[in-house]
C-alpha cells in the first residue's frame, strides 16, 4: 500500500514540515511527482492511486428535506396545482412566455411535433447521435428526419454538415445540447433565419445552460426538457414544453390534455376540443412537486457540479494528448451524465484502450469508452414498415465515429468529493507519467 503510505507519513510529518512546505511550493510538486516515479502502475501490481470511498460518489437524484415534505403534501392533500404552479415558477426562471408541463420529455416532444403541423413528409434535422426520443415521434406525423453529423469536439451538430444537408424540403432544425454543452445556436439561428427555416431545440440535458446569457430553451420557437431522474433537473419522471407563441402553445396542450381547453382564448381553434386530441401527457403532481423543489436549487448545483469538475479538468487536460468536450467562452454549460474526454493516442503515445484500462486498475473505476450516441443502425430508422419516409442516414458520419475512437467518459460525482476528486488527478498524472510502460 505504497500510496497510503505516503499518504499517512505526510500526514504524521505535516506538523514539521508544513512550514518548509509553504517556504518552497515548488518542492511539493516536484516531490510528488519523484513520488509518482517510483510508484508502480496498478496494473502492473502497484498500489491504487484511489483509495477513498467511491459509494456514494455519483448517487443522483439527491433529494433532502424540501422534497419530502412537498411529496408528502400531494400525498395528503391530493390536487393537480402543483402541476400549474411549476409551469408559473418555470415561466419566471427562465423568463419565456408559455410552457406546458408534461409526463416526459418524450411527451413533450411528441407534443412539439404536433405543433409543427408541417406537410406530410417535411424534412427535420437532426443530429445523429442524440437519444432516440428526440427523433422517433416523427414517424407518428409523418415527419422525415435528415441525420446530421456531429461535430467531433463538442459531439453537437455539425453546422457545416448541416449546411451540406439542406433540401428543398426542410422545413426545421432540431439540435440537442449534448451533456449539457449548448450546440452553436448562434450559428444555427443565424443559418435558419437565413434559410426560412424553424429552430427548435432538445434541451433535455441543459436545464440552466446558457449561450450569450440567453437561457438554451429560450433560443428555439419551441423547446423540450425531461425531468426524468438523471437528468440536472430530476423529478423521477416528467417533461417540459417551451413555445414562444401562444399557436404553438395550445396546439401542443391539446394534444395530451383534456378538460384544458377552456383555459385557451375564446378565437382559439383549439378551445372546442375538451377532451383534448386523443393522448393523456398530463404530469404527476408529485413529480411536479419534485420538480419545483429541484428548480430552486438548481443554480447552486450546476454551479457546484461544474466547479468540482473544473478543478479537476483544468488539471488533467493540461497532460499530452487529453482534451475535453471543447467549451466556447461565450457558453455556460451545465454538465449531465458524464464528464466527456477524448484521447489523441498520437499525442499521449498510448491507446485510448490502454489508458482506460490503467485507469481503471488505478480505481478510476467510472471510467468508460465514451462513444457517441449513434442511432444510425439501429433497425428502427432503417425499415421502412416504421415510416411513412425513411429516415435520410448519409453512408458516413465522421464526426460520430472520430468520437468512437478518441471518447473517454468519466463519472462525475454529484456532491462535493474533494479529496476524490484530488486522487482522480492523481490517478490520471501516474497513468501518464508510466505510458511509456503501457
Ligand atoms: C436528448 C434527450 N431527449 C429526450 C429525452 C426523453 O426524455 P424522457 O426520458 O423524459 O422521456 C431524453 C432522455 O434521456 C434525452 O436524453
């Protein structure tokens, strides 16, 4: 247990010698990295650079005390309010004039769909590594999706690709901010205005992202979040529909919502529909609950998450050949699910398999091939017997397979670990500073 022996010697010794620590900083470091020297990879049977405890590292969703209590209320007093009083405290949050809460994302995006009311076999675009959700509703309204590719830094749309793509047929362009990073909306509005075409976009990993100090949700003419229990806004289940106009709003409302359309205004086409169209998305109050408590501290938490990883990013990307999810400095990310690396093997002079795999030896054990989502082969978008048009794939998607190749998606932890996350770092530095062996 040569680390943990280091470890306890500093400790014993720190009294001594903190004084001379603080006189010559620069001898820290270069006593820890002559420490790292000597060590021996953990998987060539060395010590684990990780020794704390992982448990309770990436548990999530975290509720306290105000979710309990608020859960608690429904269940005493049941009601729908709930389910109004989110869409008003969502509304303020996010200043955007209408939204209309959901039972998922997914409904939700069905929902926005419907609103589209666009020609039978209008083109969307769309990327094509993103979660199925976001594209399989089309096929119930005879929507074709165009897969864009995506670009290989941000795992976003690719703008140039989709440029490439644009058809007589388009009509709209629908990205996804993948993990949290913004896709570059900037560009994209810019590319639609241009081109007559809609904006909308799957914001379902972004609660609280920004571009430009513009909410991501608040870009698009409609816009979908999910609350379902990964997510930076976790209600267990649930969604959220955003439109900037009140058409689209009660379109997309009386689709899954019965008894509703008596709150539309008297000219609304919609208001003589009281059973709604058919489908129910209405929302669980108590996940509506839920969803209101997470709102309110839903700043502290992206600011927390995004810190830590910070403090460990800003480390670990300064060694050869390891980058991360590429950020703009006009962007405030959030981060969901994982914290996205990529290898240039070239550079750090080991394979991204080979790393990975001491890494893991290391106890970096959250650590994954962090492939693209790519929904391409999967039968569903490749037989026709689903669609009304097939979904346009290109023969190739580059962006999405340079990911493939280069990902490493590292766990996150969901509350403050520092001295986890000080061993990450430390993990990461012996890995590097032994590749040669490797
Ligand atoms: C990008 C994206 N869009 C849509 C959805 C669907 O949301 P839900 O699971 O709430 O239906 C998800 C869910 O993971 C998602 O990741």
């Amino acid at each position: 247990m040569k680390t943990a022996k280091t470890r306890r010697t500093f400790i014993k010794s720190a009294g001594v010698a903190a004084g001379g620590l603080l006189m010559a900083p620069s001898t820290i470091s270069m006593a820890g990295t002559h420490r790292k020297d000597k060590e021996t990879l953990a998987l060539n049977g060395g010590a684990k650079a990780i020794t704390a405890s992982q448990d309770d590292a990436t548990t999530w969703p975290r509720y306290g005390a105000e979710e309990e209590k608020a859960v608690l209320e429904v269940l005493r007093k049941p009601s729908y309010t709930p389910i109004d009083a989110l869409e008003e405290d969502w509304k303020k949050h996010f200043n955007v004039p209408y939204c209309k809460a959901h039972c998922n994302g997914t409904s939700s995006i069905s929902a926005l769909y419907f609103a589209l009311d666009l020609p039978a076999g209008s083109e969307i675009m769309v990327p094509c590594a993103t979660y199925w959700a976001h594209i399989t509703p089309m096929r119930f309204f005879d929507l074709v999706p165009v897969m864009i590719d995506i670009n290989p830094v941000t795992l976003n749309m690719d703008v140039e690709d989709l440029k490439r793509k644009l058809t007589k047929n388009t009509k709209a362009v629908f990205p996804v901010h993948w993990l949290g990073m913004p896709a570059d909306l900037d560009h994209i509005s810019d590319f639609c205005n241009e081109k007559g075409l809609i904006l909308l976009e799957d914001a379902c990993h972004a609660h609280g992202a920004s571009m430009h100090g513009k909410f991501m949700g608040s870009w698009g003419r409609m816009a979908c979040f999910s609350f379902q229990a990964s997510k930076p806004l976790p209600a267990i289940e649930g969604g959220m529909g955003i439109y900037q106009n009140l058409e689209d709003y009660e379109r997309a409302t009386i689709l899954g919502h019965y008894l509703f359309s008596s709150r539309f205004r008297d000219t609304s086409k919609y208001s003589k529909y009281n059973y709604g169209l058919g489908l129910k998305f209405r929302m669980h109050p108590m996940a509506a609950e839920l969803a209101r408590c997470q709102l309110e501290t839903l700043d502290k938490r992206n600011a927390m998450l995004k810190a830590q990883i910070r403090r460990l990013n800003d480390r670990i990307t300064q060694l050869p050949g390891l980058y991360e999810q590429q950020n703009r400095p006009d962007v405030d990310r959030v981060y969901y699910y994982r914290n996205q690396l990529f290898l240039n093997e070239t550079e750090a002079g080991m394979s991204r398999d080979t790393c990975v795999k001491a890494l893991k030896a290391e106890g970096v054990s959250l650590v994954s091939a962090g492939k693209a989502q790519f929904l391409c082969d999967d039968p569903l978008f490749r037989e026709a017997k689903w669609w009304h048009h097939l979904p346009v794939i290109a023969d190739k998607f580059p962006g999405a397979r340079e990911v493939d190749k280069r990902g490493i998606g590292l766990d996150f932890f969901t509350k403050e670990m520092p001295e986890l996350n000080e061993q990450y770092i430390t993990a990461f530095e012996k890995v590097w500073e032994h590749r040669k062996e490797l």
